[in-house]
C-alpha cells in the first residue's frame, strides 16, 4: 500500500525512494533469521518531507488541495494509520485533509456494528465521500486537486447490510468463497461512493473541466479477489500483483470507451497533472500521459523500462507454513521472497535475490 502511494505522490519509484513496504508502528521492526536467507533492509516510516508532492506542486500552481481517507505514507500515529502531524498530508502539500475512515470497518473498532440492519438497497452512509464532497463545493472559482484515498476494498472485508452478501451469494453461485461473496458486496459499496462523487461533480456543472482518475495501489488479495488469467497476487511482482484497475473521466478531452493497452505506471500521475495545470515540475519516473488520454500514439510507452523492486519477504508472520508456489487464482497467500523485476516493452525479467535465479516472459496478448 505505502510504496505505491508514494509513487504516486512523488512520480518516483518506490526503490528510489526506498519505500518498498508499508509504514509500521516505530517499535516494529523487520523480522530476520528463520526461514529468510537474507536480511531484509528495516523499514522506512515516513515519507521525507524534502520529497516534493503532486499536492505541493499544484497548490504552487494556484489550486486548492484537499485530501480525504487513508495517507498510510507516516508511521502510525496514536491510532492506526492515523495521519502524522508532522509527516501528514497537511504536511506536504494538502491545505484541506479529513482523516476518516468513512463506512470501512475500521471506523467501529470496538463497537457494534451500527449498519446491519439496512433495507434492501440502502448503502451505509459514508463521511468519507460526504467530506470530499464538501471540498467539491467550496473555493468559488479556484481549480482543485482533490485525492480520495478509500480503505474499501482493502481487509477487513465486510460489507454493511446483509442484503448486499445475500445479493453476491445468490450472484456467484454455490462455487464461491464466503470471502469472495463479502468482496463482491464490498466492491459494489465502493462503486456507490465513488458514483456519489461523479454525480456531485455533475451537479456542481464541472462535468467538463474535471479529470477523474480511478485506480488502485496492487494487486488483489488472493482470498478474496481473483486476479485471473494473470498469476499472483498483491505482495509479489507477477502481473497479479502489479496490474492494477485504471479508468479516466474528462468529456470533452478523453473519448469515452476507448482502450489502451499501453504500460504506463501509478508514478505517471505527477507528470499528467502538473502538465494539466500548466505548471513546470517535473520528477524522474513520471511519464505524462495526457496527450496518450486525447488519443495520442502509444509509441512513447511501448519500449519504456518499468521497475519494480520488493527485497522483503511476505508474509511477515507464518513465513513457513505457506506455500512456497506462487499460482493463478489458487487462493492462497504465498511465499513472497526478495525480487526485483524489469519489464520492457511486453518483455519481463524477474530476478530472486536469495539465488541470483531469473525468470523471463514475454506476453503475447496485448491487454
């Protein structure tokens, strides 16, 4: 989670930042020894606040910023996941933040559920969306940078209202997981929210001036998602684990129905939108993508070099007991080791770093 939402504030890779795994509370530290043949490097905790964000960037380039849900890019604070008050998103470049978990379980820690009896077709409210709505509607005529970082659909996965489990069980038949029945209910109150915040931007008449980015950090969670025909899962660099959902919005520039199968990364964001905003930074693995969105060539993108790099071993606790195989749709949590992999063009080379053995692939459909 951490690595690839520091790729996206920043347009660097999480190597070169070296922030490959997600922050922790200051008193952990990296387990060694055991079944693990090397010693992972200890965790980064913070994101430095030297490193310069899309949100600071933009907001020099005249735009409110405003950040609504899960930062995950600090220690935690006092609370899990709780925002920093010095390694924040209030910190690096957001004016507006609401640390909320909204509607996810993670909000009724310790408390009875309060959305278990909704009527059929009735979602749980969200003060997540409802907040980032409210930045929406403020700031008059001044451009806005808005980041909506949801908690759905990551664990725990528990969809408020038995009619949304009673719909996926009945949906995916007898064959399906009661993992994979909550998942499908917890998609669907994701895809509510996040038509709420579509909808208010109808209503507020910016439908034309506003481009929406929906995407995701990883992979899915193999006890719940299936991520077939790709192999893995998230925690591991096959293309289940670093293949992720990408839809864009903006009538008027982006054609509507269109398709890309051009390989283009979370760190790309930074250049898209300071290129949208007219402003002039720039980061070093952050390609813009805004004339491939109008319909431009995919040729740029075709032959670029995309890293990846993971020296931790996951899961952190079990290690031994899961299977060292790492399979398509068989869902279990494997054994991740050290990799690191590069991927050209439709070319990809994974290297394990307990062995120095390779893999290579080459894929023959273009997705």
């Amino acid at each position: 989670c951490s690595p690839s939402r520091a790729a996206l504030m920043t347009g660097k890779t999480p190597a070169r930042l070296n922030f490959e795994f997600v922050t922790k509370w200051r008193k952990d530290v990296m387990p060694t020894g055991g079944p693990r043949k090397l010693d992972p490097p200890p965790y980064t905790y913070n994101l430095p606040l030297e490193e310069r964000t899309i949100a600071e960037a933009l907001r020099d380039a005249g735009y409110r910023t405003g950040m609504a849900g899960k930062w995950h890019l600090n220690t935690h604070h006092e609370t899990y996941l709780g925002w920093s008050p010095k390694f924040g998103p209030l910190q690096q470049g957001f004016e507006w933040g609401r640390e909320t978990f909204g509607g996810h379980p993670w909000a009724f820690r310790g408390a009875d559920d309060p959305y278990e009896a909704l009527r059929d077709g009735e979602y749980a409210p969200d003060s997540l969306t409802d907040d980032a709505i409210e930045f929406m509607s403020q700031g008059g005529d001044r451009p806005f940078f808005l980041y909506v970082a949801y908690p759905y659909v990551h664990t725990p996965v528990r969809p408020r209202g038995r009619w949304l489990a009673e719909k996926y069980r009945e949906k995916l038949g007898v064959a399906a997981t009661e993992n994979q029945v909550l998942y499908g209910g917890f998609v669907e109150t994701l895809d509510h929210h996040v038509g709420r915040l579509v909808e208010a931007v109808d209503r507020l008449g910016l439908t034309g001036e506003t481009l929406i980015v929906f995407t995701s950090d990883n992979g899915g969670h193999p006890e719940y998602a299936v991520n077939a025909p790709l192999r893995g899962s998230k925690w591991n660099l096959y293309e289940g684990g670093v293949r992720v959902p990408l839809i864009v919005r903006w009538p008027g520039e982006v054609e509507a129905g269109v398709r890309s199968g051009a390989p283009v990364s979370g760190t790309d964001w930074f250049a898209t939108l300071v290129e949208a905003a007219g402003a002039a930074d720039e980061a070093p693995d952050s390609m813009s993508l805004l004339d491939l969105l109008r319909g431009g060539s995919e040729e740029p993108f075709e032959q670029r070099e995309l890293i990846f790099h993971f020296p931790y071993y996951h899961p952190e606790k079990g290690f031994e007991e899961m299977p060292p195989e790492i399979g398509v749709a068989d869902g279990f949590v494997s054994q991740t080791r050290p990799v690191s992999a590069i991927r050209v063009g439709r070319e990809k080379l994974l290297y394990f770093w307990e062995d120095g053995r390779t893999e290579t692939y080459l894929s023959l459909i273009h997705i």
